[in-house]
C-alpha cells in the first residue's frame, strides 16, 4: 500500500477540474449519450483522489469511464459525475514487465511493446479502449485476454493505491470483480508480464492480429460485440445471424452486415434508436433459439452511487 502524496485540493482546485453539461456521446465510440451534469478528466492520482472524495463529500453518483469503447449512456445523459481516467498516462519498461497506467490505449501500449521485442500483447493491436476499461471488462479475443498477461494491478481505494494481486480481480469472460462490484476501487495502473522476442516477429503477429480483426468487424461508430457469447453452443454472432439480425434497423442505428453481433450507429446522441436495436436482437435470439444472451457492453441508465 502507499499513500497518495499531496495535499487536498482547495475548493477552487476543484472546481478547475469539474465541466458541466457535457455531452456523453463525444466520450463514447457507438456516439451516444445526453448530457453529464459535471465531468471530470483528471490528469493525475492524486487529482483523481480528490474528485473522487468530493463526490462523496457532497454525496454526488458518479461512475469512471475509460476510453468509452463499450459503454451507452442513455440520451437523458447522467444525473451525476462522470469521471474519465483517460487523463492518466504514463509507460515504463521494468525487464519483462511493463507498467502502464490506466488511461494508456490498450491498442498503442500493444504495438509499442511490439516494437520493442516484448511478446504477449500482439492480439491487443486494433482492440479499442483504455487500459484501465481493458482490465476491469477482461478485454480479449477469441483466444488471448488481459488475464493471460496481467501481474498485478495498482488500485484507487479511499485515500491509498493498494497493489491488487490478479487473483483477487476474479478475472473471467469480459468480467471482473471490479465489473461485478465485489471488489471496489479505480485502477489506475496495471503491470503486465511479457516475455522477449525478435521486434520483427512481434510486429508480424500484431499486424496479423490487426488484419484479422478487420477482416472479422466492421468500421464505423459501435461499441463492439453488443452480446457476449453463450456458455456453450453457437456464439452470439451466429445466433444473431441465424434469427435474421443482420440489417435490422431502428432509426439511425443498424445491425452491421458483416458481423450481427455489432451494432453500427449512423447518428450522434441517439441512444434510443442503439437500445431499441439491443432489444429487437435480444428479443429475436430468444424467439428463435431459447437463449436470452446477456449483453457485454455497459449501459449507465441510472445513477449509482460511485465505485
């Protein structure tokens, strides 16, 4: 454990930091989401420690967003604070290990470790989002996911950062304990166990990865895969594409073509149009098959009471 350093900021301090009205669909890669009654992007710890104790000082909902990669917030926007930890930034290299901080590009952070012959991240090429959402939401493909790499993860925890040993991160299928809420705290830095390479290997397989993703989603505004993929049987995708999903519409969102399982959003602030598509798919995969998929985006439709 250490403790933060610095002393609190003044009320003014504060209030630098704090934007009302924010709109939440500019924050977010399917561009949707109203407004945020305040928003916060701190730069620092211990600015980040110091909207998170004013939050609760003055009893104010707020939740943290990442890169913004697979989350929806409603077009009625947030009732609270939203607090974007893409602000803390910062990567160094310790043997094998890197330490990166939250708000770092998963996707950046893969490619730059590539470069430098350290082996183990390449899947991560082209994979959107920060690495701080990365680590809560287990961020992966079909065959590798944070998990695989992560040492241990630097948590925001009251006034401290408590170094949290992967094992009680519960990692599993797009979930942790931070997602579920059985473990509380913001990450602000994770350390990832790599291993050493030839650069020109490392960079080969990242641009594989990269072409394969391409080759598999399509490009536009979304939020990835809406769905995650059932336990045991066809994947989400195939099931969306067996129930007739592909091309579906409502308003200015639509199932993609190539991929039924990503929605691409044609607008911007049209959170209604993406949750009514969310709900046609769901709707028409339990109709034709029994199965009631359980979304992997998060959807912010009402306050809580922080994290």
């Amino acid at each position: 454990m250490r403790t933060i350093g610095g002393s609190r900021l003044s009320p003014q301090g504060i209030e630098e930091l704090l934007r009302s009205e924010v709109p939440l669909w500019e924050h977010t890669s399917i561009r949707v989401g109203g407004p945020a009654s305040l928003y916060a992007q701190p730069a620092t710890v211990d600015q980040l420690k110091a909207v998170v104790q004013w939050a609760q000082r003055t009893d104010r909902p707020f939740v943290v967003l990442g890169g913004g990669s697979n989350v929806v917030f409603p077009d009625m926007g947030f009732e609270g604070l939203v607090i974007r930890t893409t602000g803390l930034r910062g990567r160094r290299v310790e043997g094998m290990r890197v330490r990166v901080a939250a708000g770092e590009r998963l996707a950046e952070v893969a490619w730059w470790a590539a470069k430098l012959g350290l082996a183990g991240l390449e899947w991560a090429c082209g994979i959107p989002g920060s690495i701080g959402g990365a680590v809560v939401m287990n961020a992966g493909t079909r065959n590798d996911d944070i998990a695989s790499v992560l040492s241990s993860v630097d948590v925001l925890t009251e006034e401290h950062v408590n170094a949290a040993p992967v094992e009680s991160l519960r990692l599993g299928y797009r979930t942790s304990a931070l997602l579920e809420g059985d473990l509380h705290g913001i990450v602000v830095e994770a350390t990832l166990e790599l291993r050493r390479d030839h650069p020109a290997e490392c960079l080969e397989r990242a641009r594989s990865s990269i072409a394969e993703r391409l080759r598999r989603l399509p490009i536009g505004a979304s939020a990835g895969c809406i769905f995650r993929n059932p336990a045991s049987g066809p994947s989400a995708g195939e099931l969306l594409d067996r129930a007739g999903c592909k091309r579906l519409r409502a308003g200015q969102a639509k199932v993609s073509n190539q991929h039924a399982n990503v929605i691409l959003n044609e607008g911007t602030n049209n959170a209604r149009d993406v949750l009514a598509l969310v709900e046609q798919m769901k709707r028409r995969a339990l109709e034709a098959f029994g199965v009631e998929l359980r979304e992997e985006v998060i959807r912010f439709d009402n306050p809580s009471g922080g994290q």
